[in-house]
C-alpha cells in the first residue's frame, strides 16, 4: 500500500518526507496505523551515524497507533485496538523466557537489520528501491507500519494515544531503570544527569516511589526548572556551578543515572557516588571512552549499562499509562506536537533543548 513516511538518505541530513510502498503484513504480522510517534536521541544517533546503520531508512520507533490488520497466526489483537509500539524480540531465548527480553539474543537482528528477520524488505520508494525498514519492529516515522504481537502493546482506549508512543523507549528507559534497577526508596539520594526526556522519565518515576532525595544536572535553566516542578529537590547547573563541588557540598548520591554519554559528567556521576553506591549508563555520545580511578570503586561502588530499562514493555507500558491518568507521571509536560511534514523542524528543536519530547503526528486517534 502508498504510504507516506520521513526517509533518512544522507548522514547528517535533512530528512524527506516521500511516498512509499508498505507490504501487506505476513500471518505472524499485524499493520498498525500509526497516530503519533516520538522522535528519540536514537533515531538522531543513526542519522549522525553514532550507529553506523546503512542508509536510506525509515527510523522511529516509539510509534502510538491503531491496529488495522492482523495476520491469520496472530491472537490476541483485533482492528481497532490502540497500541504503543516498543522494541522487537524473539520471545524464546534465555532472557526473553527470564521476563528481560530487552537483552534478547536476537536484539539486533530484530531491530536493526533495516528488513524482516528472514531479510525481505517491508518498504520500497517510490522507485521500487528497497527501503530499510523495521526499525525496532515498527520504523514508525510514517503513517503505517508492519509490526510484531511482541512490540505491539495493547493500551486503555481513555488514554490519549497521541501522548503514549515515547513510553515505547525513552521514557520507559527512564522509569524502567528506576522501577527495576534501582528501586529508591524514601532514605535514596538519587542523582539524575541530564533533564532531557529519559531523565525527566526516571526523576517523574523515583518521586512516584517515593525516592528521599532527587538532584537532577543539566545545563539548560529552563529544563531545571521544571525538574523542580516534576519532583527534582535540588538541582546543579553545569553553566554556572563547579559540578564537583555542588555534589560534595550536597554530600554525594546513593544512585546516580547518567543520560547524557558525556564522559565528563559519567566521571562526575561515579565520583559523587557513596560507598556501596550504584551508576547506572544509559546514555550513548560521539565520545565512548572515559577515564576512571578504580580506587573508589573497590569500596563496593558499581558502574552499569541498562537498555530500554530491563523492562518487560508488557508490563511496565500499561503502568506507565495507568500512572499518567492518575497524574503520577505526567508526560504531557515533556511533549511538544509536530505533523510529519515538520520533521527537520522537530528534530532541530531537540537539539537545540527548546523541546524535550518531540512527537509527530499523522492526525486523529478515531
């Protein structure tokens, strides 16, 4: 079927908003319509090829649709059942069956590859040439995509669908690393190191568990001002305070995330920490390497990678959702709304910091 959809051709491009040709989904397939879709640090990380993928493609991947088709093997869905789409897994290996399916054995295969796990192609230009597709399972930056019953989350139809598509990855990785990871409790100094939407998402979730102490670090004022409205109870600014110094004189952290990849501020994370103390990574820049005095860490202090939270998305998506209506994590504060045509836009406005959460959108949620 012609569809429309944002293709990434060049690095470091511009995106093109174009016509294209989506195949009729396979038995084990479903076809969602998509209403919205978040635009996330990992999309730009392939465009800026951080993640060296093989260009054109269409990316996205926290897309927020209705279901429209569903393959003949497929239970469990029927038309119209809005949903959130998250990353794609096999369902059968180690981890999955241990209920981390964000550690996969197949993770890449079933989101990276640009094409089925088989290698057929879901989308060609309008040249007939072949397209990478299935991004994370969905490549949602258009207004329909072949998905998997695996990253395909049924939601409540009182939720509004066009908020919901970021609880796919960003904002799960936050809240996910909080409720599963970490877990703070009311005696936790919990340090978070950028404001953007995973850091908003992780400090939003630990003053939902009641986390003591929440310092959140950034550099950009306005985004630290509203930590302090979502639940921060001290904030450091980088551009103005010496970060070393403010987190000594805050007297360390328990638990510190870093969002940012910035090797700096990793460093600064893992020294502020306390004996015994945990920094969790999940963040990725240009700069992959820093250095660290392991002398402190030999005092029980430890350094870790978490992906998409280890969450279950079947699980940890409708409480999200559930804790949005109950006004515990409000994710409409993060969000600003841009229809597809006004991508590069959009993406502008991340980087810059005027937006935290960019969505798309490709209209209504009926």
């Amino acid at each position: 079927m012609k569809i429309q959809a944002a293709v990434a051709r060049q690095p470091h491009g511009a995106f093109t908003v174009e016509t294209v040709d989506l195949v009729e989904p396979n038995a084990d397939e479903l076809r969602v319509r998509l209403v919205a879709t978040g635009i996330c640090h990992t999309d730009l990380a392939i465009i800026e090829q951080i993640m060296p993928l093989p260009l054109p493609q269409i990316l996205g991947h926290e897309g927020a649709g209705i279901v429209e088709a569903v393959g003949a093997n497929v239970s469990g869905f029927a038309p119209g059942d809005p949903v959130v789409l998250t990353f794609n897994t096999c369902g059968t290996c180690a981890p999955c069956s241990d209920r981390h399916p964000a550690y996969c054995q197949h993770y890449p295969l079933l989101n990276f590859y640009g094409s089925r796990p088989d290698g057929s192609a879901t989308l060609t230009d309008d040249k007939g040439e072949r397209l990478g597709g299935a991004f994370f399972g969905q490549s949602s930056f258009a207004t329909h995509a072949i998905t998997s019953p695996r990253n395909t989350i049924k939601v409540r139809k009182d939720a509004p669908l066009e908020l919901l598509g970021p609880l796919g990855c960003g904002l799960s990785t936050g809240a996910g690393t909080i409720i599963n990871v970490l877990k703070p409790g009311p005696d936790t100094v919990l340090g978070v190191f950028g404001t953007g939407a995973v850091g908003m998402a992780a400090l939003m979730a630990a003053k939902a568990l009641g986390a003591g102490r929440i310092i959140a670090v950034d550099r950009v004022a306005s985004r630290l001002a509203l930590a302090q409205e979502l639940g921060a109870t001290d904030i450091i600014d980088t551009s103005i305070q010496d970060l070393g110094e403010a987190l000594a004189a805050l007297g360390g952290v328990d638990q510190a995330i870093d969002t940012s990849g910035v090797p700096a501020l990793i460093a600064a994370a893992v020294g502020a920490l306390k004996e015994r103390g945990t920094c969790v990574l999940l963040g990725a820049s240009s700069q992959s390497e820093v250095t660290l005095n392991i002398l402190p860490l030999i005092s029980g202090r430890m350094i870790r990678g978490v992906v998409n939270g280890d969450c279950d998305p079947a699980i940890l998506i409708p409480q999200l959702v559930d804790w949005y209506l109950e006004g515990r994590f409000p994710i409409d504060r993060l969000s600003a709304f841009y229809p597809l045509d006004r991508i590069n836009e959009a993406v502008a406005d991340s980087h810059s910091g005027k937006t935290i959460k960019p969505i798309l959108t490709f209209g209504t949620a009926s």
